[in-house]
C-alpha cells in the first residue's frame, strides 16, 4: 500500500495492518534466512550460477518489500497509534 492509502485508512484499520505487518515479518525473516542457506550451500557445492541467483532475487526483493513497513510505522507515530 502506498501512503495515500494508508492514510485513509481508520485508526482501528490501521492497527489490523500493523499486525499483519508483524506476522509477515517474521515469515520474510524465516524465509530470508532459507534463502541465504541456499546460497551458501550451493556456493560450496558448486560455483555460483543459476541456482545462487534465484534465492538471491527472492531475498532481494523481501527486502524491497519491507519498505512498505517504514511507511506503516510512521503514519502510525504520526497519529500516536503506537
């Protein structure tokens, strides 16, 4: 969601976001850290190839995802939801 949205959103809709925002990064957290063991397995099996770079993207974008947390944690400071 972009802030705009978030922005229209009610108080009590905003603190259901906030824990789903919870729940979900501890999933990207468990994932993230499947992926980086992928990696390192197969940059000791082999080199790095196809099967380094696909975790890689995947773990990249988890993170790109987390940006949209920040912007949920400031509307929430801002109106002194948390």
């Amino acid at each position: 969601m972009t802030k705009k949205e978030l922005s229209e959103l009610t108080d009590q809709e905003l603190l259901n976001e906030a824990k789903k925002m919870k729940s979900t990064s501890i999933i990207n957290a468990l994932l993230i850290g499947f992926m980086i063991g992928i990696i390192i397995y197969s940059i000791i099996k082999n080199s790095v190839g196809l099967f380094t770079l696909i975790p890689l993207y995947f773990v990249f974008k988890l993170f790109n995802n987390s940006k949209n947390n920040e912007v949920l944690e400031s509307l929430l400071k801002e109106r002194n939801l948390k």
